[in-house]
C-alpha cells in the first residue's frame, strides 16, 4: 500500500491532473480559460439550525437519566418498545419490558439512590423511523467504590408520534480507537518512493504529521523536459462515512480526493478530480502489495470530462537511502 498515495495520485489526480493535462494539451485540446469568479455578496451571518434528530434524543435522555435517578421503574420502562432488547456488558440479554422492569427493579433494591448521567456521542437516522445512539454512561453509586463507565449503542424506533427504545447495548469502556487506529493498515506507505519509466520519473515521500493523525504524502512528478507538477496530499479517517479518504491538491491548481476500502489483496481507492480548466474526471485504483518494497497499482475507468482514458498499471519501488557521505 506503499504507493498508494503515489498513485492514488496519478490516478486520481492522473484522472484529471497532470498526466490528463498534458496529454490533451499534446493532442492539440484547447485548453478553456476559466470564467471570472463572481465576486461574492456579503450575506448576514446565519445562525446554524439546531439538529432535531439530537434534540429530540437530548430532551429523552433528560427524561431517561431523571427517572432512573429517581428509581422510578415505571417511568423507564415507558421509554421502552414492549419487545424491547437490553444487553448488558456481559452479554446477558434481557429480552421485553418485563424482563427489563424486573433488572431496573433488583438494580435499585441492590444500589439504592444510584446516579445515572449519559453523553451521546453520535445520533444518526437511518431512513425515517431508525435513529442509531452511540454514547457513554456513567452510574455513581453511594458511599461505594462500584461507580461503572460504559460504552452504549442504543436504536431508537419511531412509535406512532414517539420514539421507543428498541435495543440497548452495554460495552466495557475500552478507549475510543484514535485517527492513528484506523490508518496504520497504511503506515507501510511511510519512506520514499520512486516509479522511473521512458515517459517519466514520479518521487512520493510520505510522513505522519506530529500528532499522528493524518499521513501527509509530497509527490513530484517529471515528464520529459516539462517543468515539475508537485502535489501534496493527506490521508485521514472520516468518522462519518467511517472510510479513510484521502486529499489531493496539484501546483497547477487541481486538486481530487478518494475513499478507500481494504482488500484482501491491499486496497481500492475510487476518486474524483477537478482540473484547473474545469474539467472533472474519476477514476479506480487497485494497490496490491508485491512484497515490503514494491507496491502494483492498476488504474481503470479513468475519465476526464467526455474522454475514456486507457487503463494503465505501474509497479512502485521503494527508494534505497542515500549512501552515506
């Protein structure tokens, strides 16, 4: 996955970028001058709209912790859909509101005067009558040491005009994987790397940033005599559509970007550019890994604007230190 970024630059940029470029200005393509930019109107400030999807589920969760700090079994069994699911930490299912009542019921003769608090971390719809809840809870339990962190994913069902707990899940609190977490199936691609072929010779170096929170790639491509198009881009994990995407932007103006997804062989990277003349294009990147210092990367369905370009593949090397002075 090394050069990856190296081509998911010539290929995502190559979609549209430099290599397109050249080879529609070699061909004689007119190259169309870009429209002024029209000068934006200044607009008053607005205020962002709050989320009623979040709202919705904050006004609950208020409801939900002041009746369990109460201990008012009935109060929560009422947030439950009647063939409700609750999982607890251990993989014990409680399965109905009777169930359910019966452990509120023993939890409270157990731990009398317990204190809930819960902070949601994300709130999703999933069509019209899901919402997905994923956040943490925190019980405090009087005069004791048994205080319990967890991690929860609760599923929400639209119930009439009122939203009903169909499914709580509890989990250990272990840590929250970090943007480093997700991206170090990439961490190969870190070190110099070089492709050298008669049309041309392309140089990708990549480093983590200090905090370890995207991979940061440079690349400088020369073709022939022609001065060198630079790029540089960034890999980084996207929380919501919970891809690793990656960042493309050209010295001549382009730029692109591509989701990536894991493979048994390496990845596939799908991307989408836009040219500095306006041009768009899109493209495919296969990355298999030959061995610890040679990446093979197959580009295909490559279009620039109107244009299906050929599809193409490069063997990418990892470049040798330099001899010491």
């Amino acid at each position: 996955m090394k050069n990856l970024l190296l081509h998911a630059y010539l290929a995502t940029t190559l979609s549209v970028g430099f290599t397109g470029y050249l080879s529609a200005q070699e061909k004689g393509a007119a190259v169309a001058k870009p429209a002024a930019a029209p000068q934006p109107q200044a607009q008053p400030a607005a205020t962002p709209a709050a989320d009623p999807l979040l709202t919705k589920v904050q006004a609950d969760t208020a409801k939900f912790t002041a009746a369990f700090n109460g201990a008012k079994v009935d109060e929560l069994i009422g947030f439950f859909s009647p063939k409700a699911e609750f999982v607890d930490e251990e993989g014990t299912i409680y399965q109905g509101t009777e169930e359910i009542k019966a452990l509120f019921t023993a939890f409270f003769e157990k731990f009398p005067g317990a204190q809930l608090t819960m902070e949601a971390d994300s709130v999703r719809p999933l069509g019209d009558k899901l919402i997905i809840e994923e956040g943490v809870r925190q019980i405090a339990i009087p005069n004791t040491d048994n205080d319990a962190t967890l991690r929860y994913i609760a599923v929400h069902v639209k119930d009439g005009d009122a939203w009903k707990l169909a499914m709580v899940r509890e989990f250990t609190n272990d840590p929250v994987p970090t943007p480093y977490d997700y991206l170090m199936p990439l961490s190969m691609l870190e070190g110099d790397w070089v492709d050298e072929n008669p049309e041309g010779v392309t140089r990708v170096s990549y480093r983590w940033n200090e905090e370890k929170t995207f991979l940061l790639g440079e690349y400088v491509v020369q073709i022939g005599d022609r001065p060198a198009m630079k790029s540089s881009q960034r890999l980084g994990w996207d929380p919501v559509q919970l891809k690793i995407r990656s960042w493309t932007f050209d010295s001549d103006g382009g730029f692109s970007e591509g989701t990536w997804t894991a493979t048994d062989e390496g990845w596939i990277v799908k991307s989408t550019a836009t040219l500095p003349n306006g041009q768009t294009g899109s493209a495919t990147l296969t990355i298999s890994v030959k061995d610890d210092d040679q990446i093979l990367v197959k580009s295909f369905d490559r279009i620039i604007g109107d244009v299906v370009e050929e599809p193409f593949e490069i063997t990418i090397t990892r470049r040798p230190p330099e001899p010491a002075k």
